[in-house]
C-alpha cells in the first residue's frame, strides 16, 4: 500500500510519498538511450529523450510508426528485452531512479504505481488465463486482497469499463472477446491498482472511430475520478489534440517538438509536426479527398541521415540542415521546445532562404534576430 514516506524500506520494499506532497514532477526522464544490437548493426531506437510529467497531466506522445513511441514506453517502464539492448540516461518516477531498480523492486512498482496498456491486447493478455484472474493477480499481489475480495473488485472494474455481464465475462479466456473488449481488459488490468501513471501506447489501433472515443472517454474519466498521469501515444495527432494537455512529437527516435498543446498548435515550429498536423483528416474536406501522406520514408535507425533527420523529406530543407544537427531549444516561450534551425512562423519558415543563420523566436511568432535562443 502507498505510505506518505519516499525511500526504501525493510526488505527492499519501497515507499511512495502521497503523490499531492510531491514537488517534483511525478515523471522525469532524463536523456534517455536505447538501442538494439542486431546483425545488420545497432539500431538507435531511442536517441537522448528527455520529458517530464506532472501528476495528474496527460501527455500526448506523437510520431509515424516506427520513431520509436513503443521502445521509449517500454524503456521508461524498464520492460526491455534482457539481451542485446544497451539503455541509458535516468528515468525517475515518484522520487526514485527506475534505471537503478533490481527487478524485483521493478515489479513492486509496476501495475500498482505505474502501468501501461499495451498497444496489441492480444500479446499482451495470456492467453490460456481467464480475464478475471488476469487482473485478480494484481489485486492480490499489490493491495493484499483476498481471493474474494478480488474477485469482486475486477468485477467491479470490469463493470466500470464498460464489459456487459461482467459476472460471466469474468471467466472468459481473451479469444473469447472482440478487439474492443479485449482493450477494456487491457484498461481494467492497467488501472486495478489505481496506478500514479499510466502509459497508454496506442490503446485504441485498430478499432473502430466509435470504439475508440469510447475507450479515450473511459480513460479520460478515470483519469480525473483518479487523479492519475497519462502518456497517451499515438501515431494519430488528432486522437491527442483534445486529450493532451502537452503533446511530444516524435521523429526517429527524438523529441523533435514539445509544447502545450494549445501552443503547438498555434505556433508550430517544426516542419515535421506541420506535416502530421496537414495528414489528420478534416471534416470539411470534401468526400473523397485523399489523405496527405508525408512524402518519403522514415529513415534508417541503424544508419540514420547526417544532421536535422527529417532533412531527407523536409520541403524547407537547406544546406546547414544536413551538416548540423538541430539542437532541442526554446525561443521566448520556455515550455514550446522545438528541433530545427528554419522553424515555421505562421507556416512558413523563418530566416532567408539559404543563409544558413537560425532565426530565434519571440512567443507570439514573429522572428526575433536580436535575442539568442538558449539551447536546452
Ligand atoms: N527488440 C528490437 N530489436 C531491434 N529493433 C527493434 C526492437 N524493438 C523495436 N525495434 C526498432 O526500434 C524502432 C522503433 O520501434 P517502435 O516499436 O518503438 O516504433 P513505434 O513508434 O512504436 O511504431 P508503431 O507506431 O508502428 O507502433 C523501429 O525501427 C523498430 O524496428
Ligand atoms: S532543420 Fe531544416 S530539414 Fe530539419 S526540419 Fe528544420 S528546416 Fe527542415
Ligand atoms: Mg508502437
């Protein structure tokens, strides 16, 4: 159970401080490196992401498939395979280094402090284990509960997200379910033990609009009743636009962007974050209208391009850009970071084409030459 003390205790177990006494932020990931070590060579899956989280916020965590959205949910939760991938960097969470924990301590904190709902249910549920005794297990674990008493409760957890029956349903084996019922499983198993953060990795891929708002809506509700922090990841920036109170653009293994939401979507920086915004369908477009894809391929993670990443597809590409690699930095606002040296002001890019010389902003947008942009 939580006790208001942070620190280790006897035996190894570890105390979490009541997440209202907290100063600091509940997440801070800090730098953070992982890669794979593979026979074509090692691939750089998650390259220096730093990010913070506040109880109670939710981030949204955006990128194409493959900028590494699941490797960084899975490297914050410490759930990497055991050989072949080399991490770095800190990840602490309530006041303790994740990265120094022994598995055993890990397992204390996972599902009960901090869970994660997994972007394919059907992995990640078992599938010869009834969905009652999938969550019962935590319950029991965690908080200590009594077969009984457990039982009751995931019936209850069932019913609050949404299973009908969820008397019977609690005997059903995962094949038994649809897509959408499995992912309320997935939900109901996250949030048994009322975890501090949940990190939500594409909890709604492939189902349908209806479902998914549902599901989103579910989660949006237990996260205020709970007062949890969510990192919702998805490769859809409209699923967060709504539901983000910050958002994390993601780009071959970086954050190539990060603001509040609001802000990232008035006063886009980043080229890359413009073209995902460009591909979210428009219920004004006329029927018919083809989706804008963004040209090109993402790149290579074991070989990735010299430079600013996105230089290969960027339509504002200029020399300096695939010489010099774009630090993360702030311009006037110091929550709108952002990675590019010709950042769009008012959808255009900033500075004259082809001299090379990065354009530092002031918050309202427009270029603002005479102070230097401090790099983060
Ligand atoms: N165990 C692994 N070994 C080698 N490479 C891996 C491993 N796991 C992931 N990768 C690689 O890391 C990169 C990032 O993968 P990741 O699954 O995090 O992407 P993603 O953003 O979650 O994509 P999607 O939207 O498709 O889920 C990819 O190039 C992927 O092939
Ligand atoms: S640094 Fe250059 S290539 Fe990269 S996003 Fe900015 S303008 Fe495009
Ligand atoms: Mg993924």
């Amino acid at each position: 159970m939580i006790r208001p003390t942070a620190g280790r205790g006897n035996a190894g177990t570890l105390h979490f401080p009541d997440v209202s006494d907290l100063a600091d932020p509940l997440l801070e990931v800090e730098d953070l490196v992982t890669s794979f070590r593979t026979t074509r060579g090692t691939v750089h899956a998650v390259d220096r992401v730093s990010l913070t989280v506040n109880r109670g916020q939710t981030l949204g965590v955006v990128g194409e498939s493959g900028s590494g959205k699941t490797v960084l949910s899975r490297s914050i939760m410490g759930l990497l395979p055991a050989r072949d991938v080399l991490r770095s960097g800190t990840v602490r969470f309530a006041g303790h280094d994740l990265t120094a924990m022994e598995p055993a301590q890990l397992r204390q904190v996972w599902g009960a402090q901090l869970s994660m709902i997994f972007q394919d249910p059907m992995t990640a549920l078992n599938p010869v284990v009834r969905i009652g005794r999938q969550i019962t297990e935590s319950l029991r674990l965690h908080l200590k509960m009594d077969r009984k008493e457990a039982t009751a409760t995931a019936i209850e957890l069932l019913r609050s997200v949404g299973i009908p029956s969820p008397e019977q349903r609690i005997r059903s084996y995962p094949f038994q379910l649809s897509g959408g019922m499995r992912q309320r499983v997935m939900i109901a198993i996250a949030l048994a033990c009322a975890p501090r953060l949940v990190l939500a990795d594409e909890p709604t891929t492939g189902l349908d609009v209806t479902v998914q708002a549902q599901i989103l809506d579910l989660l949006a509700a237990m996260q205020q009743e709970r007062h949890m922090a969510v990192i919702l990841v998805t490769h859809d920036l409209g699923v967060v636009a709504k539901r983000a109170d910050d958002i994390a653009v993601m780009y071959a293994g970086r954050i190539v962007e990060r603001a509040p939401t609001r802000t990232l979507f008035a006063h886009t920086r980043m080229p890359y974050t413009r073209a995902l915004m460009d591909s979210i369908p428009r219920l004004s477009d006329p029927s018919g209208t083809r989706l804008r894809a963004i040209g090109g391929r993402p790149p290579d993670l074991i070989h990735p391009p010299t430079g600013c990443r996105f230089s290969p597809r960027c339509p504002y590409v200029q020399d300096k850009c695939r010489e010099a690699d774009p630090p993360l930095r702030t311009a006037g606002s110091p929550d709108h970071l952002f990675a590019c040296w010709f950042p769009l002001v008012d959808g255009v890019p900033s500075g004259p084409s082809g001299s090379g010389q990065p354009v530092t902003l002031t918050t309202n947008g427009a270029p603002n030459n005479a102070v230097e942009a401090p790099a983060s």
